[in-house]
C-alpha cells in the first residue's frame, strides 16, 4: 500500500513537468490589458495570455488577489510595463508566485519600457514632493510612438525565451508597427486642432499623450502625485487655469466625478473622461482603439469647447 | 536632463553602497486617555525594516524594533526564493505563520491595540525562532498549506524559554491552510485555519496545549474605485486547550509539595471588525472583541469605533475609543495614534 501510495506521489509531481511539451502554448502574464493586446498580436496562436488588471482600475491601486499568485506561478513570462509603475502590486505577487522564472530581471521578466526614455525624471527624490515616480513618468502607454517602443521590447523578451519563434515574432511584430504607423500618422494629422491646448489633469498622467499630440499638460487636480488635494491648491489651481486658459480638466476614469467637474465649471473648460488603459471603457477593446477613443473624445470636447 | 535614461541615473550610485538593502523605518506613536490609569503619551515603537536578496536561491529580512522596553530584533528570516514544487522555506525569527493579524506588526493593525483574544491567546504577534515551510498547491483554486516548528509561538510568550535547549515534545508544532475565493471582480473571501500544538509546555511542568483558529476577511474593492471606495470585515476566531493545573501554578520561585493536577482547560476568543473606505483619505471601523481567559476565567469584551485618517501614503493618523467591560473593570479608553513611514516601503502580500 505505501509503495502504490509512493508511486501514485512520483506520478502527480512529474505530471506539472510532462504538460511542458512542446506543444504547449507560451503562459503569458500581463500587468494591463494593453500589453495582452500587444503579446497576442506578436505572438498569435503561440501565446495564451491573460491581464492582471481588467483596464478600469488605477494602475497604482490594482488589488493583490491570491488567485493572480496562482496565474503568475504557472507563467512563463510576465510582461510588465516598468518605470516602477506596478510597484503596488507585482513585486508581492512575485514573491507570493513562488515562480522564479519570472523574479525580477529573470529571462520571464519582460519590462516593456526598456527601449523607452522617460519624462519626467526628478532631479530628486524626496517624499515631500509627493509619491513620485522614481524613475521617469511611467505612464507610456497613452502615447502611441513609445507604445511602439514597448511592443518592440515585448517581442525581444519573448524571442529571449523562445528563439525557436524569433521569425514568426519579428513577422508579426512587423506587421503590427506598420499597422501603429498608419494610425499614428492618421492620428497626428487629425490632432492638428489639439496644438497648443493647455490641459489639466486628475494624475500626472497624461504627459506622454500631450507631447504627441502638440498639447501641454500643465498641471493636476493631485496636490502632488498620489496625494489627494487640499482646498488650497484647488483654489491655485483654477487662479491658474483661468490666468493660463486652460481649455481641459482631464478626469481618468478611477478618480472621483465630483470634484473635476466642478473645477471644470468654475473655469469655463472642458471635462473629459479618459480611460488610462486598454478595456477602460467598453470601446477601448484593444490598444489601438484605446488611444483612437482617447484622441477623438478629447478632440470632441475641444471641439465643445470653441 | 529631463530625458535622462534610469541607467544612466543608476550609475550616479557609488559602488560599495549598490549592494545595500532596501532600509525603512516606522515611528509609532500614541497618546492615550483610560479612565484608571488617566493619560499618558505613549511612543509605541521606531521599528527599522531591511530587506535585499542574498543571492539567486534566497533573500533576507530584518525588522528592529525600538519600544520604551529596549531595542529588539522582532523578525530577522531567511525565505528561499528558487525551491521547485512552489516550495518555500523560511527560517531564523519571524511571524509564524498563524491566523491573520497574528503575523501584523502592531502599526499595521487596522486599529490601535491588537484584539484581546490575541494578546491572551497568542501573546503578542506570532513571532518564533524556528523553521516554516510552505507549499502553493497545484490547482487553480489558490491555496496555500505552511507547517513550522517553533522553540515557542508568541512574541510575549514567556511560559516558554526561547534560550533552553529542548526535546522534540517542548517544541510548538504549526500547520495551516488558506485559501482565496474571488465571489466576482469586486468582491472576495480569504479564510484560513490554523493549528498550534505544543506536545510538552516545560515551563508549565509538561502540561500540553492546543492552538486552534479560524479566520476569514471579506473584501469589496470595486475595481474602478479601489482608491476610494472599499469595505473589510475581518473575523478570527480562536479556541485553546491546554492542561493546567486544578490548583494553579505555585507561585515564581517556588514548588509545589504535592504533584500538581492538571486538569484539561479550554478557552474561546474571537474579534471582528469592519472597516468601510470612504474616500482615499477617511476610513472609520469598528471593532469587536472577546475573550475568555486561559484557566476558562470570565471574558473580557470590548467595544472599539475608530477612524483612521490617511494624510499621504505614509502617514496616518487614527482615532479610537474603546469601551473595556472585564471582571472587575469597566473602563472607557481614548486613543490618539499617529504612525508614519519613512525610507523605503513595499506593498506586502502578506500585510495586504
């Protein structure tokens, strides 16, 4: 009985061995939805990949489930945006994931903002100045061009770790940045008319997508970044925006209504709600209607706006 | 300058510093109001936090803690990082892993003081000198089992030494199992249960005990809203049974001339709170405790409404009141807590 016990025991501890044939599919693990658009586009059939974050949460407050330890154990790879901007949650995870083929700068770590050079940089880090972000702005994925950058850095990590594709991953990641060509230039052509507008926003947030697209981000409903604010600075605020004319209150979607639109009204801009992720709002289902929708909402409150 | 990439910054670092551990420090202050014992400005703890890897198969950490009783090494562990079979060993002086708010320092508590069936049944944290393994199962539900094997279990437990070689019975003996349920995207249940056994308690002329608890937290995080809107309901219940004896322990410093009798006792407590989130800033609670004493004594039950004020990430303010019912005492007990965070922080899986 104990030696049927024993081999029964030998038998179920090689069992998670023997499904790594290879037939089996790359387990992909992606911090945001918008890197699972871009994983799948790169990798097709190859890949099964799943997103931690569902595109309506504040990147900086996604909850730390137990069953995303289970996902991340299984993985393969984890696929990460970078710039500390998943500091809330992944590194525990990680950790709880027991996985050490994806630990931190594991060969199953990919860090897609590797290629990027970030905005932002402080000079200095102190917490007086809020809960900054350490290393750059990581806020990239609202700008098309670095999206680029970051779907590159994706194929890279996954051709690391399985040479044996890097034709069909260099294939399809062609294909993909000829398609983000096409539409970035369509999309700076048909955000002529943001040149120029000064924007406020909810979280320092929306930097990258204003340089794109010729606007200026000039300042946050925040106090300091992750700092709710105080009656003082939103009084600054709106002495500012009505001094600078600002035409737009930005509101991401996972920050409080009330508060943007009242700042919105007592300055005579315009309100618009952003997702700041890919499946923020029903149409936003993948990367590339994600920024489409964020361009042509903001090009319809300026135009509101005039 | 504004473009500067991270390596770039990263190679301002002077050397020999690259390699130092992640270092945090926590000042824990409170001032109090009891009705007895009147008021009083209690400085709780400057607890400092280190962590690094040590190499690719293990990483280590150190909690330091510096209370008006002296200075403390409360946690310094070793946790391996690469076993296979999502094996993970843990050894050196840390929480054990029991219950849920047993392995909570004091500043992290949801609440001022920790509940009373913990301070009476587990003594302070969970904190041993010993060696823990813990095993993430194979399925798709999450579940984790942990078995460790402690000198003692309880930071304040001084029934047991922690010095004096033993035999394998004198040791406390811990296995435990949890497990998560996601009921949908905005809401979910952790529960765990937890088991203590202490086959020889030699301090205690080798009578046994028994450790038992249950613990469940409900979460609603709407995912959209996380930030801001939120509720908690944590629960533990605890059950001890120990031999004791029939007469009590003979008085420190002296024996008892006949053999002592022991007799099997057994003892309840529970606690639970709920603690809503209002806005980023403003959480209010509120805490329920009881708790039998060991030897099967009266309980004791509080009654505790609090609001916890996050000014920043890093630093919290929080008001309670507490109204203490135990046999002989009544009381009614006020506290201020102002705790802040400096250096580095980690979100922790296990502080969650």
């Amino acid at each position: 009985m104990t030696r049927i016990a024993l081999v029964l025991l030998a038998v179920l501890l090689m069992v998670p061995v023997s499904l790594k044939g290879a037939d089996r599919k790359i387990q992909a693990v992606a911090t945001i939805p918008d890197l699972a658009d871009m994983a799948r586009n790169i990798a097709g059939d190859l890949i099964d990949v799943t997103s931690l974050a569902t595109g309506v949460e504040d990147i900086h407050a996604v909850p730390m489930k137990p069953s995303f330890a289970v996902l991340l154990n299984r993985a393969d790879v984890v696929i990460l945006m970078g710039l500390e901007i998943e500091h809330a949650f992944l590194p525990a995870l990680l950790e709880a994931a027991r996985n050490p083929k994806i630990l931190r700068d594991a060969p199953g770590y990919i860090d897609c903002s590797v290629y990027v050079t970030p905005l932002d940089v402080p000079t200095r880090l102190d917490r007086a100045l809020g809960d900054q972000h350490p290393v750059g702005n990581p806020h990239i994925n609202l700008d098309p061009v670095r999206g680029k950058d970051m779907a590159r850095a994706l194929a890279d990590g996954l051709t690391r770790n399985y040479p044996e594709y890097e034709a069909t991953f260099k294939k399809n990641l062609d294909t993909y940045l000829t398609t983000l060509d096409a539409a970035i230039a369509r999309w700076e052509q048909e955000a002529k008319p943001l040149h120029g507008i000064k924007l406020v926003s909810y979280h320092p947030d929306m930097l990258y997508f204003a340089e794109r697209f010729g606007m200026e981000a000039v300042g946050t409903i925040e106090i300091r970044a992750g700092v709710d604010p105080t009656p003082g600075h939103i009084a600054e605020l709106q002495e500012r925006m009505r001094r600078e004319k600002v035409g737009l209150v930005v509101r991401e979607l996972h920050y409080p209504a009330g508060l943007a639109e009242t700042i919105a009204q007592s300055t005579g801009a315009t309100l618009v709600e952003l997702p700041a992720m890919v499946g923020g709002v029903p149409e936003a289902k993948d990367y590339l209607s994600f920024i489409d929708y964020n361009l042509r909402t903001v090009l319809k409150a300026v135009q509101k706006g005039t | 300058m504004r473009d500067i990439k991270p390596s770039l910054a990263a190679a301002n670092k002077t050397f020999p510093s690259q390699f130092n551990p992640a270092i945090g420090f926590i000042i824990d202050t409170v001032g109090s109001y009891r009705d007895h014992e009147r008021g009083n400005f209690e400085f709780r703890s400057g607890e400092m936090g280190l962590s690094a890897n040590i190499d690719p198969f293990t990483r280590g950490y150190a909690i330091i803690n510096g209370t008006p009783e002296g200075l403390e090494v409360e946690e310094a562990a070793i946790v391996t990082t690469a076993l296979p079979y999502s094996l993970t060993v843990k050894g050196g002086r840390f929480f054990a892993d029991f219950g849920r708010l047993s392995k909570f320092h004091d500043h992290d508590l949801p609440f001022v003081n920790r509940p009373v069936v913990l301070d009476r049944f587990m003594q302070g944290e969970s904190q041993g000198d010993g060696i823990e393994v813990s095993y993430l199962a194979p399925t798709q539900q999450y579940l984790t089992l942990t078995a460790g094997m402690y000198n003692k279990i309880g930071a304040e437990n001084e029934r047991v030494d922690n010095l004096v070689p033993r035999d394998f019975s004198q040791f406390t003996y811990l296995w435990r199992a949890a497990t998560f349920l996601n009921l949908t995207d905005n809401n979910s249940i952790d529960l765990g249960a937890s088991y203590a056994y202490t086959p020889k308690v030699k301090i205690d002329q080798g009578g046994n005990r028994h450790l038992a608890g249950v613990d469940l937290t409900f979460r609603y995080t709407p995912l959209s809203q996380a930030s801001y809107r939120g509720l908690s309901w944590g629960t533990e219940f605890l059950y001890n049974h120990e031999n004791r004896p029939s007469d009590g322990f003979p008085e420190e410093g002296t024996e008892s001339e006949e053999p002592l009798h022991f007799k099997p006792r057994d003892a309840f407590g529970m606690y639970s709170y709920i603690e809503a989130r209002l806005s980023r800033r403003f959480y209010p609670g509120f805490l329920f405790d009881y708790a039998q004493g060991i030897d099967r004594a009266k309980g004791t039950t509080a009654y505790s409404p609090y609001l916890t004020i996050w000014a920043s990430e890093f630093q919290r303010l929080r008001l309670q009141y507490t109204r203490l019912e135990e046999p002989g005492n009544r009381e009614n007990q006020f506290f201020l807590q102002w705790t802040v965070a400096l250096g580095s922080h980690v979100h922790g899986f296990r502080d969650r």
